[in-house]
C-alpha cells in the first residue's frame, strides 16, 4: 500500500500528480520482493510532470524551485526510493537546459522536450579504468554524422528514458556531455544491477555501438552548468531522507497494530509500550533531521542557481558552497538512517523480519546509498576545507587508474 502523507504537509502540485505519487507506493512492496520495474509507474509520474518541476510553465512545467521540487521527490522516495534515484540523470539535464536559458538554442529545444513528458537517462560510469582519466567511450563522425561507440555501467534509469545522457571523448581527446536517443539499434541496456538494495532502479550496464547522435547534441562536458555533481549527490540524500520517512512510517503502521507482545513487557499493548514508542520516535526523529537537512542544501542549490547571470567568481563560489553542504550532509546523515532503519526490528521483534514484509529493504536501499560517492572521502573533503581553506572537487569520476598516467 501507499504511505500516507502525513495530514500537516501538502505538496506543490497538481493534484493528479500527488495521486500519481501516492499510487507509486500501492506496489512498492511487491516491486520490491519480485524485482519488478516501475515501467508504467515512471510513465505516469512523467505523464504528470514529475520530470519537469522546475520547467517554467509557459513551456508546460510546474516552475518550481529546488526547496520544492525537493518536497515532491522526499515524499516520492518515501513511496518508492527507487524511483527518484532512477530519474537523477533526468534531473541534472533540467537543470542543464534552465542554466542555458530559454535564449540558447539547445537549451530551449530540451525545454519543450522536458515540457512534453520526455525523459533523459544516466550513462557516466563504465567498467574497469571506466573514466578515470578519460571516456573509454568515443564520438567518431563519419559520412552520415557523429556516432558514439562504448561500455558504461551504473546507468540508473535509463531503460525508462527516452534519451541518454552519455559522458564521451571526442577524436581530438576532449570530453564530452553526449545526448543519444535511446530507441535505436545501436543502443541496448540490460537490468543487470546485481546489487542488494536499491534494486529497481535499472542500474544496469549500456553497450553503445555506432549509436547515432545530433551535432548540436555534442558539448564539452566541463561547459554543463556548475554544480552538477552537487545535484547528483543532492538526489542521493533525497532518496536517504525518502528511505527515513518510509521507516518511520512502516515502524508505527506496524506497531499500531500489533497484538503479540511479551509477559516481561512494560504494557499488555505493544501500542502503549513506552519503550517501543521510544523506539518508534527515535525513528521519527531521524525522518525528520534528513527532511530539514535536504531542504538545508535545497536552499543552497537555489543560491547557486541564482547566480547564473553572474560572473564566474560568483558562481564557482556558490558552486562550491553546495558542493561542501551536500558533502557533509552525507557525512552526518549516514550513521543516523542507517541505525533508524534497523531500530525498526528493535520495536517490531522477529515477526518484523519476515521477508514477505520486506522491512529490511529500508536498511538495505539506505546502505546501498550511503556507499555512492563515499562519505569517507566527503569528510575528508570538509575537513581540508575548514583547516587550509581548500576548494572541494567539482567534478570527478570512477575506474581503475592508469598507474602510467596517475
């Protein structure tokens, strides 16, 4: 079933998008113990404007900002975690096209696109040495137009996109920001993500073979708006917050409705338990502190939005600052969900673990998501920065380093 909205919070949207959201977690559940993709589920919340929140409305979106768009997909994950993480690629070429402005060429063309329903996949990551100093995947331009050939993996939602959003080199060695239509022979995805949480997201691997691309679809990839890495780990702490709300709902659903309970018990009624409602508070407690912390670096990513008339001072400045605050929210975020989302068993005994309930996906999405993009690394990060005044890392990647070039 669909978790309730909890009565004092409404959401910024039209109301077939709430039900759409709301109907997202009828089969979460079932999704969850089958491995069943959320295909018709994501047509529908893009049906309805999930993927173009913050599209001005004069091109059919919503017009929103980053604190609410953040309001619609905490509650979102909570319904499903999978489902934000599986459109964070999508919400990075948003941001991309409203950084340009209605006024470029490319930028308005993806507007009308993200007006219209469309959506956009990921596909950064690729196996073994992957990218760590440069794209294993190649644009090559021949007689009939520019075509991309490559390996990536990781690519979370791109078997529910309509285009791609590939990282590439060029022949020349320059790296790129590639978008491909996904419906075409050189493109297959497979849903092979072997991983124990986080399992419908289709975070699969993508095999490019001569896949073909529009000239006007090839840009540097360091010309992409700013704070994009920022964004990307943004929607992960989303999606922890949406994991915390979905466990604090699930523990007291539960335990408002149990009857067995224990002859050493404090109460005949596990709902009037004073220690298993300790329980269930400490998890409320938890939903909460994520909930204020992700609107926290909602804020700041609306600062850094703002600067886009800006100079480049302004605006790395400002990218910096979300890059830090999204930083150390994983790193304070982390240990808190991850022990909320076992306390859950703590209050509910050992029926609680009964797979069919699939209570443990709560502790396992959140471990899943808590190992992208390592908090170890974050802290770190943080730590440089309030020590030597050091500027985070921007932008990175992932693979195996050539030991000749490292």
């Amino acid at each position: 079933m669909s978790l309730p909205l909890p009565a004092h919070r409404s959401l910024p949207v039209p109301q077939a998008l709430a039900e759409a959201i709301s109907a997202a977690g009828e089969g979460a559940l079932a999704r969850e113990l089958n491995r069943t993709l959320p295909t018709e589920e994501i047509r529908r919340l893009a049906a309805e404007g999930i993927g173009r929140l913050r599209v001005p409305e004069s091109l059919g979106g919503l017009g929103l900002n980053w604190v609410q768009t953040t309001e619609v997909l905490v509650e979102l994950a909570a319904q499903d975690s999978n489902i934000p993480q599986a459109i964070r690629g999508h919400l990075a070429i948003q941001e991309d096209a409203l950084w340009n402005g209605e006024g470029h060429d490319g930028a308005r063309r993806w507007l009308e696109r993200l007006g219209r329903g469309e959506l956009a996949g990921n596909g950064w990551t690729e196996p073994g040495k992957g990218a760590f100093h440069r794209s294993g995947t190649v644009v090559s331009q021949t007689e009939q137009g520019p075509v991309v050939n490559g390996v990536k993996y990781y690519t979370t939602g791109s078997i529910f996109a309509d285009w791609l959003d590939i990282t590439a080199r060029d022949e020349e060695g320059n790296e790129l920001g590639v978008l491909v239509a996904r419906e075409q022979p050189g493109v297959t995805i497979s849903d092979d993500w072997n991983g124990m949480g986080q399992r419908t997201t289709a975070s699969g691997s993508m095999v490019l073979k001569d896949a073909e691309v529009a000239e006007y679809e090839l840009r540097l990839l360091s010309d992409r708006f700013p704070y994009q890495t920022a964004l990307y780990q943004h929607v992960l702490l989303i999606v922890l917050a949406g994991i915390a709300e979905a466990a604090a709902r699930d523990i007291a659903a539960a335990l408002s409705t149990r009857s067995r309970t224990y002859t050493h018990a404090n109460t005949a009624t596990p709902s009037t338990d004073p220690q298993l409602l300790q329980a269930v508070g400490e998890v409320d407690a938890v939903a909460h502190l994520a909930r204020a912390q992700v609107l926290e670096t909602a804020r700041l990513l609306d600062a850094a939005f703002a600067t886009r008339e800006a100079g480049d001072q302004t605006q790395l400045a400002a990218a910096n600052e979300i890059e830090l605050a999204t930083g150390r929210a994983q790193v304070a975020l982390h240990k808190p969900i991850l022990e909320a989302t076992a306390r859950i068993f703590d209050a509910l005994g050992a029926s609680g673990t009964d797979r069919s309930k699939g209570l443990d996906r709560h502790w396992r999405n959140a471990r899943t998501v808590t190992s992208h993009n390592p908090w170890v690394y974050k802290a770190r990060i943080a730590g440089d920065y309030r020590v030597n005044g050091t500027e985070p890392v921007r932008l990175w990647s992932v693979g195996e380093p050539d030991t000749t070039t490292a």
